[in-house]
C-alpha cells in the first residue's frame, strides 16, 4: 500500500501546484481529435501493471488534454469549475469512501445531509417540513419527482404496476428538459403521455395553454373505447327491440359490457407539471403562481424542474423569478453543482411532504422495499436516521458534504454575493450583445445568467434577413466555436432556436465560481468577432 | 480563489500525512449516537462563513467520527478502504470536474471509458462484441438492463408505456437483490410482476423451478378476463337459443368482445431473469448454464446481477462460477467499487448486444431522446463519441477513470492475485469458524468471500436446538456487534437468514484492498469470542 500513497502524494501535488488543473493557463482546451489523442494515451491495461512514473506520465497527458473546467473561458455548460471548499469537500469524500445508506457507515455525513437539506428547504424555498434526498443528475431527480407524483395518486402502483391505471399524464413547456420524456419511457408513462405546452415569446410556458391540455386529456376516450361503445350500442338497441322477452338479460350484459369498458378504456388522469425555472437554452422561469394555481384547480402535483436556475433561491434580488414556489409546488429539482458552483453531482430533490424522519413520508413509502441485509430494525442506534431506504439506490454516492463544506466557507450572504454577481455580469454581457456591432441578442430582455445571441458576420450584415440569410446565419455559430476550441482559446456553445426555425445561436451561461468579470465578457466578444472576421 | 486553494492544500496534508483516514490506528469507528455527535459538529451554514480553521476544525470532526472504511476491522459491507491509485484516479476526475455527456467536455474520460469497457467485456467477460455504461451504483444498472430487455421485447413501450402491453414478468431468486422489485415499481411493471424463485440449500436459483414459474405466467390469464368470457359466454349461449333470428348479429357482437377481452386482459410475458453471480448475504452463485438454458428455451433477456461477485471474472481460478455468462447473458452489472476495491462508485454495466461505437445501438435506442442542445450533428468532431444518449442520466459523472488507473496500477495480473488472495484468505476464515469451539458456519461448503457464520455463546452451547434456542441465538450477533462497534474495535454485519426463520447470522465480506490477511481473521474469531464470553 506504500507505493499506492507514494503515488497519491505525488500526484496530488502535481495538481495543487503544477497549475494546469486549478488554475489553468491561457488555453482552456488543447484539443485532439479521438484518434490523435488515442495514439498519445496508451490506453491498454496490461496484464503487469505500470511503473509510478508510467502512471504519473499517463495523468499528465490526462491533464493536459482535458478540459480546463476552471477556466474563465469555458462557457459552455450549466457546469463550471471547483474552488477549495468543493473540492476539499470532494476529496474528503473519496478519501472515506462510504455511502449514504445507513447512519453507522456514514454518521457524519448522515448528518450532514441531513441538516443542509433542511436548511436550504427552509430558508432557500420556504418550506417547513417536507423531505429530501440527494439524486445521482437532475434528470434522475425528475423522474423521482415523478415516482412520488404517482405515487400520491395511485400508490397501488408499486405492487401492481402501470397497466392497472389508466394513462397518467406528465406535462413540460417545449422548452423544458428532455428528461421528463426519458423518464416517461423508462418509468412506464410512455412518452405519448408526456404532454409539450407551448411557451411564450421569452420561452416560458403559458398557463392558460396548460389548463386546456388538462382539460382535453381528461375528456379524451380512447379511441377503441368510442369505437366499441358505438358499435354495442347499436347492436344492444337491435337486439333490445327484437328479443324483447329476454330484454333484462340483454340489458344486464351492456351493462356489464359499459363497465368494463369504462374500467379498462378510460381517459387520461392529469399526473404531473413539470415547470421549468431556468430553462437550459434560454434561461426562462415558468411563471409558477399561475401554472400552480392551474395545478391545484385540477389536483396535479406540481414539479419544478430548477435544476439551472434554483440558486437565485439563494438571493434576495433574484428570488423574485421562482415566486409561488412555496405556496404551490409539491417538489423542486436543484442541482447545486450547477449556478451554486458546488462540485459534480449535487442534485437535490425537495419534497414539501412530510419530513425525512418520519420514517414512513412519502419518499420511503414511493421506494422503500425494506431489505433485511440492510435495514435491520434491531440496530443499537435510531435507525430513523438510516435513509437509503428513501431512494431507489442502494448505496448512494454522499452528495452532500462538498456542498455543505462550500456553503460553510462561504456562507448564506456569501452565496448571495455570488449568484448576484453572476447575474450582474451577465446583465453586463447582454449589453455588450446590445451595443456592439454585430451581435444582436435573441431575447430583448434579460432573463436568468444564460445569455444567448447571434453573431452576424461582416459578410452578411446589412442583407435582407430572409430564409437565405438565416440559413447561412445557422452555419457560423459552429464556425466561429470550431475556431475558437482549435485555438484553445475558448468553449462555448451553441444551440439551435425553435422559434428561429432551428438558427444556431451562442449560449453563455454563467456561474458563481470562479467568479465570472466584466474583463471576461470583453474578451469572449473581441475573440468572437476577432475569428469570424473573415466570415 | 487563493485561501480556497490554500485551504485544499492544508486539508489535503492532514488527509494524507494524518494518517486517521488512508491508514487509521486502532479503532474502525469513534462511535456517537446521532445527538451526541449533533453536539460536537457545528452542522450549521451561518450567514456570515466560517474561517478557514473552522473548516479544517469541522473537516477533523467529521474525520474523527467517521468510519475509517480503509481499516481492516471495517467488515460490514460489500464495499471497503481505497489505496492510492483509486483515489489518485478519484480526486484527479474531481479536480477536473467535468462529465461524461459528450466527447468535448471530456475527450480523455471518454476514450478511458470507452476503452476499460471494452477490455473487461471482451477479456473479463468474453463478449466480443457488445455496449457498456457506468452506472450511479448497482441497483440502477440492473434497472438498465431491465429497461433494455423490455425495449428489445415491446420498443414501443418507449412511446406508449406499459399500459399498452400484456403485464411483462421478471424472475429473481429468493436470494437475489432488492433492486428488481424497486426497480419493478419505478419502472412501472408493479412489484406484482416479479416472479420469485426459490433456491437450493446453498442459496442458488433452482433452474427447474424458473422454467415452471414461467410456464405458469405464459398460460395465467387475468381473473377479470376468465371471469368476463365465462358470463358472456353464458349470456350468448341463453340469447343464441331465444333469438334465433338474430343470431348471426349476436355471433359478432359476441366474437368482437373475446377479440377484445384477448388483447385487453392477456396473460404475462416473461421478460427477463435476473441471476445473481455472488448474492449478498451467502455469495451464492445461480447456475448460469441451467438457467441461461431455460431463458433461451423461452426467448427471455438473462441479466447477471453480478454487482458482488462480478471480480470472479479477472481470475482464472474462480470465474468458472460464472461460467455460461458468456455464451447465455445478454447483460450483466458488474461493481467494481465492491470485491474490486475501486472507489465508490464504479458500476458497470455490459450487454452483448451492438457496439457502443454504433450510435445506434440497443442503449442508445433504447434510452436516447436526441436533445438539439447537447447533441449536434454539425460539431466539428466525430459525434459518434458522444455517449451521453445512452443513458436515462444527462449528466454523467466520471467514474471510468479512477477504475482504470487502478487496473492500470496493479495489472490484470496484479489484479488476479488479489481477488485469489481475497479467496484464499475467506477460506481460512471459513476454516477458522469450522474449527474454533462456539463457532458455525452458515452454508456447509465454500461458495464466495463473503462467509456466514454463527457464534454460540458458552451459555447456550450443548443445549438443545429447538426454537428457544434459536430465538436467544438471533439476539446474540447484535448484541455482539453492538460491544464491538462501542469499542471501536470492529464493524461487522448480522443478517437474518431466510433458511433459518430469520435467526440472525455473521456476514463477513473479503475485498482485494486493503488486502485481508489470516492474522486479521485471527484477530476477528477472537474479538468476537472476547466481547461475547458472558453471554
């Protein structure tokens, strides 16, 4: 084992102090394509094993070819880098290499968990009891989102299974995440039940549009349902008018027929809404009050999906765009590692249903299985406090304690200090978008930390905006990132608008850590327009 | 960003030159119960932060009362300590805090991950061609597979959900995981729709017995169906005598109803089973031969849940417990953070079916949903590399790199060597408790690592074996654990055994790393002979 932490030491100080990891130099990227870098990685495990320096070399060429996530020019994700308190939280982690299963393995961080979920759902949401559990991704926090919905409607679901329902349906704007359609598949919904409402002009989803899609799903009959009922009837009322001497019969047996028809063939249930606050291309916050107030009229659970844009739960002067949260949504998805800057993963689902001691609220119900190898009851300590019965994991990944660590360093005002920061700076890039010749931004106004704009090249500015021109306009964005990412100079990202009919545009959103400056934001636009010059 | 570094550097000194954690003293676990521990950890997020020596003071806490899971006394779980290859890989893959979603973001990660999979599936488990995926830990991996054989059995369940198909039927042993019930009512099939199959007296599925369960769920047609056709039936024959002149309109009223009654209210279909290669309390071993025969006589998906026992694989010595896996499975999950000793987590799992090259293949049809955000088709490099797609998550955490660094550390070889190690050294405990007076062994044979056992105490020896005594023997593995867990002396599991009514027996669990040694298990048959020689 000596040789093992030999090496650990050593390569520990290689990233604490050689520099490219933690505080990367000028190249955010020294990218190679797939097959150059396989020829610089000797890739094959051997059947001996590698010498220290073989697998110090192999961490170098590691290092030197990813990405530089703490890079102040990589902006192309709803991730970005570490800083100490993460990190070190992180390392601590991997360093006692235990689950959140059970309090005796991890009593800590069974704590800890425990009381950074229960701060942040009271004082960030506002919520006084509920649950909480920390989930592998925010997509899998929104199908366990989903799981408690359903659950609360048809608990008999567990045992019993999707076929004994009848079709439970899911609602998301169109600029929602596609994980309510992946969970729809892989939780047995179907993504046909999986019902897209459309947004408006700022990409938020539209409430009134919402109550009519409720509205209709629930008065839809299936197809064969109709197709049947029509076709008895008609053949009930030729009989009944024939045979009338066995008229009671007859009667009892369409009867019997309708029910039947009824309990298998029956419309859609209205499950569950999943808002968005903080959608991934566009930043936009579903406006909660009246999606919620929809919800409630129709008893639906309301999800909110705040997987981005959670963390202005965080301040103050931002809160203001996730208004109606407490008042009316059952669960909300937040991934911490996200704006809040917390290491990979940290996603938190909240649940504002009962608390997570009470052994029997809604998340152990949903998912408990009771195994005896795990969950003895006849343990020397309150085994309340063993909670991975809560989740469908066995052995969770402990989540919590980087974040706790960050926020300890940090603290509540700090975390506020940041995220308005974030949010100043982007305000600072959407002027630049605004007022420098060229660039032109997609939304007129600002709407969370991810900015997104065209680039119009010399080439093509003043011509008339036609399907020509857009068409051509789609084409630049990944020119000028292919340019960018060749010199290394940057990452960023583009993504194709619906309402633009599919025209790439750049995408910049922005985090707490490292902070991000106004220096930044002018260099991200001289760069752009520094390439594309000849476009 | 300075004293956060400055901070990493100062904690990373006390993880690795303190010792308490990589090399811990005497005791496995300061034990405190959660109020106590409560008092003595500032759990708090202030407003204001914390300095950097409240952090580090909080940090030493937290490593204080925390399990010392490289301790060799640490004997509870399938999981155990790190050395330092994994936790280089480990806090490397932190420091650069990306995902696993697209090429770019993680161009070395993603041909690492792509390469150790295709290494251990054609070497480990010989399978030339096929896919693979790390997994958030074993219970969802084995919910993959579930997701994968339902898509090759009925795709459209992806759009249309389970409602639209016959109840779909999976098998696990009595001995098998949790996982599948939980993932059962996650995924919509209804806990109801697993099949359990009974096992021998060494805890193995009894193939003769899954193909009789099978059978029974391919001819059972639902009660509601059977009930329905006998009353119409009834009715049709009493109305085809009276009405003779409408007899022909009765005949089709009749036929369209048993058309519907047939595709409504069919009878199961057999999906797939899932084998355990290691279950969790006993190690045992379903024959993967018998059973691999018996699904492919029946056309059913065979999932090998070999999370525990799946490191037989890198020894030449003892895969043959798994031998049919390669010629019979279809998938298998595989957790090499358990007996393999990556850190947490590290679960893989493999399919024999299409590459994952391929970017159509069975993963990615089954799972992908084609996200305009994430998925371009105009980048500037070969897409086919961007496995984000495949998985239900969105953003995926690394956990590839840290297994291959260690693999790449110790060898393929090295490897074998400790996994024979851990072997051989669990033989020489099963003999121990064989042949030290008060000792039993649960199962009359070797089977895996884990070894099972009972300790009689001194008061309850020679006594006859009725129910009394077995209802006083379920109290002494707790209480026995419980005087070593206050001590601090050792962390060891009890589990109720199925076989036994439910009498509480020892589970002692070998891995590679640390690597166990017979001293340690002299250590342990005393220890346990020491606290329990009053009772």
């Amino acid at each position: 084992m000596e040789e093992s932490w030999e090496f650990l030491r050593q390569l520990t100080r290689e990233i604490l102090d050689g520099g490219e990891v933690l505080t990367p130099g000028e190249k955010v990227i020294d990218f190679l394509h797939p097959e150059q870098l396989e020829e610089r990685l000797d890739l094959n495990v051997s059947k001996e094993g590698s010498s220290r320096e073989e697998l110090l070399e192999a961490c170098r060429t590691v290092i030197r070819y990813s990405l530089k996530t703490c890079h102040p020019m990589f902006l192309s994700r709803l991730y970005k880098g570490v800083d100490g308190y993460g990190l070190g939280g992180a390392w601590l982690t991997e360093a006692l290499n235990t689950t959140q299963t059970t309090y005796e393995v991890g009593p800590a961080f069974t704590l800890v968990e425990k009381s950074v979920i229960q701060q942040l759902r009271t004082e960030a949401v506002g919520w006084d009891k509920g649950d909480g559990l920390f989930c592998p991704g925010g997509s899998l926090a929104n199908m366990f989102a989903m799981a408690l919905a359903r659950h609360r409607a048809c608990p008999e679901v567990k045992s019993r299974g999707m076929r004994a329902f009848q079709p439970l349906v899911c609602y998301a704007s169109d600029q929602g995440h596609y994980s309510t359609k992946k969970g729809a598949s892989f939780m047995g919904f179907g993504t046909d039940n999986v019902h897209i409402i459309p947004t408006d002009d700022r990409g938020r989803m539209i409430p009134e549009e919402l109550d009519l899609a409720m509205r209709q799903d629930i008065e839809q009959v299936s197809y064969l349902s109709y197709f049947s009922l029509v076709y008895v009837t008609t053949v009930y009322l030729q009989l009944s008018t024939t045979c009338s001497e066995k008229y009671n019969s007859i009667q009892i047996f369409y009867n019997s027929y309708v029910v039947y028809i009824k309990t298998v063939a029956q419309g859609k249930q209205p499950l569950m809404v999943c808002a968005t606050s903080g959608t991934t291309v566009l930043g936009a916050y579903d406006p909660l009050e009246p999606v919620g107030r929809v919800c409630r009229a129709h008893g639906v659970w309301l999800h909110v999906d705040a997987a981005w844009g959670g963390s202005v739960l965080l301040s103050r002067r931002h809160r203001g765009l996730m208004a109606g949260l407490a008042e009316y949504a059952d669960s909300v998805a937040w991934n911490l590692h996200k704006m809040a800057s917390s290491p990979l993963q940290c996603s938190l689902l909240l649940c504002r249903h009962e608390t997570i001691l009470v052994v029997q609220g809604l998340l152990f119900k949903c998912n408990a299985n009771n195994a005896e190898y795990l969950f003895q009851e006849d343990k020397y300590y309150d085994t309340q406090y063993d909670t991975g019965d809560e989740s469908i994991q066995c052995g969770r990944k402990v989540d919590a304690f980087k974040l706790w660590l960050g926020l300890k360093a940090h603290g509540m005002g700090g975390m506020e200090v940041l995220v308005d920061k974030a949010f100043e700076t982007s305000r600072y890039l959407l002027k630049l978008v605004q007022t420098t010749e060229g660039f032109r931004p997609v939304l007129p106004e600002f709407e969370c930390t991810n900015i997104c704009f065209w680039y119009i090249p010399p080439s093509l500015r003043g011509l008339p905006e036609d399907d020509h021109f857009w068409n051509k306009m789609s084409k630049v964005a990944p020119e000028i990132k292919r340019r960018l990412v060749m010199e290394g100079r940057m990452l960023i990202d583009y993504h194709p608008i619906t309402s633009k009919s599919m025209v790439n545009c750049f995408r910049v959103p922005l985090h707490c850590i490292p902070v991000p400056s106004a220096k930044d934001m002018d260099f991200l636009v001289a760069e752009i327009a520094r390439v594309a010059s000849d476009l």
